[in-house]
C-alpha cells in the first residue's frame, strides 16, 4: 500500500484512479440494475456486458454525483448546511423521486418539514438502508489515503437523511474507497470496514457472518453463494448491514481486476444497483480507468438523469478530475 503523499506526487495515476472510482461506481449501478431485470435474467441468467448497447443511471451515480459536485464546490471542506443546500436546490424540489430510495423521498419530506440534521436522518423509517452508501464513493476518492477523514465526511454528508447502521454504511465505502486509492488489499479494506461498524450493532454481526461464510468457503465462490444470501437476507433488500456486507464479501471472493470482480458484484442480486455501485466504485479506485474496458467507460460517461435532473449530462470525467486535482 502506497501512502497518500506518494499517491499525490503521481498526478497520472491520482486522475486514472478517480476516474476510474466514479466511472466504475456508475458502471456498476448500470449493470447491476441491468442484471436483475426479469428479461435479462431470463435470455442471460449472468450478464457480462451492456444488453444491446443499453445504460442509464439510477439514483447510485446521480446522488453520487451531487455528492461530489459539493465536494468541487466547496474545495473539500462542506458542513452540514452545504449538503442540505444541495438538497433543497436538487431533491426536494422533485415533486416525485423517480427511482429514488425510500430513504432519500423521506428525507427529502423531512426537510420540507423543516428538519434539518441530524433529525432529518434520525426521524426516517428507512434510515438503516444503503441511500447513503451508495453515494459517498466521491468522498473517499477526495480523501484518498485518508480513511479518518473519509469517515468524518461520509458522517457529515450521511446524517441527512441517514443514522446509525445507514451511516456507519456510508463511512464504510467511503473508507474502502479511500484506501483503495492508494491500494489496499481486500483484507486490508475489509479490517478499516470491521473497525467502524460497532460490536453490538446489526452491520458488524452480519460482517461476521459474511467473514465465516467466505473463509469456510476458502475462495470457492459456489460454496458461499448461496449462504451470503440465505444468511444476510432481510426483508428490506436496501439494508446496509444486508447490502454492504454482501458486496465486500463478493470482493473477498473475486476481485483480482476491475471485469471480474464487478461481475460478481453485480450478478448477485438483491439491491444489486448498490452492490454494483459500491462495488465498481472501490475496484474502479483500485485498477483505475487503464483497468477497465473502455467501452463501458464511455457507455456511462454521461448520466441520464433519471432521478436528479440536474445530472444529466455530466460528465463523469470532468468531475472525477476535479476531484483529483482537489486531492493535490
């Protein structure tokens, strides 16, 4: 593992790296929300590739995007009140959330009520999902080699519309990224996620059940498909310490390049536009943009806007070099 200093005197690989983590988050919302469709399950059962040229985004990569977009804006250092700033400039003034989680249509009530965080989070039914998870990606490419304050940030950002287990979610992946930036192994990621996640809480027993199940199998991938799902099942799919585990435990089993481990992650099922997501963002930081095929690169580039509206049409380059120069 290199450190961040080194990471910094590397500007080529820095910008592979950032693009690489936000495109790869987008390439992995896409195909993971492609894999569960009923008519690719049906003519495919694993997909490996763009169905016929298709892609689009989902609320991953847009709330991703406005995520980063706060970070350009305000050279790293948001608070609280710039992140409900660009909420109410960008979701709550969405009459419908479309193909938004429940967890941001909430919050998004809640500001309108006029709650602010950390109650806007607190006081949300679905504050354990994985809405905040899914977007922190940019955070940790912004503090690469700097988990700590991955974490401060990914909290800052989360409690919006998050608490507890969706929080802790949130600062997992945004930790996992920052580390794979200056490219820590799996284990290594996995040990900083483990550390985050309290000892009595639901996501750290559901690590640990993921930890057994995937050491037991000892690298065989058939062996722990079946039981990571029976055995973190939960009735809401988009649960952190349902979602989150399941994705590291497709790493711990298949992440030797960018293709193949993100195929896993995203053929796995359940929330499996997340577990892309996140999945793609922390390989995507890992092998950078040289690491991935170059088509899927361009077929995201541009989001469509399906949730936020603002986004469509950004691009994901631009964006991902902002952040890398902020890096510097």
């Amino acid at each position: 593992m290199m450190t961040r200093e080194e990471l910094i005197r590397n500007r080529e690989l820095l910008t592979d790296k950032a693009i690489g983590s936000l495109c790869g988050l987008a390439i992995g919302d896409s195909l993971g929300d492609a894999a569960r469709m009923p008519e690719n399950q049906r003519d495919y059962g694993f997909i490996t590739d763009f169905n016929r040229g298709a892609c689009w985004s989902t609320d991953d990569t847009e709330f991703a995007l406005m995520v980063a977009g706060t970070i350009i804006e305000k050279k790293g250092e948001f608070t609280s009140e710039d992140v409900v700033k660009m909420w109410l400039a960008h979701v709550a003034t969405e009459d419908e959330l479309k193909r938004g989680g429940l967890s941001e249509t909430e919050a998004a009530d809640n500001l309108r009520r006029g709650l602010r965080p950390p109650e806007s989070g607190r006081f949300n039914p679905f504050h354990q999902s994985d809405g905040a998870a899914m977007r922190s990606g940019p955070i940790g490419i912004y503090c690469a080699g700097d988990p700590e304050k991955a974490a401060y940030l990914a909290e800052t950002d989360a409690c919006i519309s998050h608490y507890a287990d969706g929080i802790w979610g949130a600062q997992a992946v945004a930790v996992a990224v920052s580390l794979a930036m200056v490219d820590a192994s799996v284990m290594e990621i996995w040990d900083a996620v483990c550390a985050l996640a309290p000892a009595d809480s639901w996501f750290r027993e559901t690590l640990r059940r993921t930890d057994r199940i995937v050491t037991e199998a000892n690298g065989d991938i058939a062996a722990a498909w079946m039981p990571l799902h029976n055995e973190l099942f939960s009735t809401n799919r988009a649960a952190v310490p349902e979602a989150i585990p399941e994705m590291l435990g497709c790493l711990r089993l298949k992440s030797d390049s960018f293709q193949a481990g993100l195929l896993l992650a995203v053929n796995f099922g359940r929330d499996a536009d997340t577990i892309g997501a996140t999945a793609g963002a922390i390989l995507g930081a890992r092998y950078g943009s040289s690491g991935i095929p170059r088509h899927w690169l361009e077929k995201t580039r541009y989001p469509s806007g399906t949730c936020l509206k603002f986004t469509k049409g950004i691009d994901i380059f631009d964006y991902a070099e902002k952040l890398a120069e902020l890096v510097c």
